[in-house]
C-alpha cells in the first residue's frame, strides 16, 4: 500500500515507511522530529520545472506531463520501487500546501502501475 500526506500533517502508525519526496527540506520541520525513513529527491521534478510551475493551478497539465517525461528518464523511480516492495506500507510525503496541485499525486500515478 502507497499513499501520500503531507509532512505537517502528525505521523500515525499506518504510515509505515515514510520517504519524503521533496527537493527541498520543508520549511519549519525539524529533522529529528519529521520521522523521514528515507529522502528521496532523485525523484523530485528538476529545479528548473519547479520553478516554472510554481504552484499555478493553470500550468499543472502542462508540468504533468513534463514531470512524468523526467521521471521516465530517471533511474530512481527503479529504486524507489524496488523500496516500496519491500514494505508493507509506504506513505510518500511533501510539503505543498496545494494537495490538488502537487508533484505527489503525478509520481503516485506514475509509480502505482509498476508496482503490480
């Protein structure tokens, strides 16, 4: 089981392996205290596709399909699946406060049809 949150939100036990999917460190959580099993930025857009979205509701057909095009040139999602199958339960977190708009939901997409 995959499922994504975001960071600010409490840990709970059915979180299970938690790997934070953001290039940058969220602002305000302390390392100690985020319960991160693993960082993951490999499998972040690019800085420079970060950038131009920038969090516009309008870009976000054209920034998903620009991500999925990165993470299909990425070795990392091999391992982050090669990850999640180890575990029983994987919870990929982020700190977008838009949870509509957010590069979580495109890799947890992209990710669910490989790990069958």
């Amino acid at each position: 089981m995959v499922k994504i949150k975001r960071i600010y939100e409490a840990r709970e036990p059915n979180d299970g392996y938690r790997i934070l999917v953001d290039r940058l460190w969220p602002r305000g959580v302390l390392k100690k205290e985020a319960h991160v099993d693993l960082w993951m930025k490999e499998v972040t857009p690019s800085t420079e596709l970060r950038k131009w979205f920038n969090h516009e509701p309008e870009k976000w057909a054209a920034f998903s399909k620009a991500y999925i095009a990165e993470l299909k040139q990425t070795g990392a999602v091999k391992e982050l699946i090669t990850i999640i199958r180890k575990q029983k339960k994987v919870t990929l977190l982020y700190a977008a406060k838009d949870e509509e708009h957010t590069h979580a939901l495109v890799l947890l997409a992209y990710i669910k049809p490989l790990l069958t």
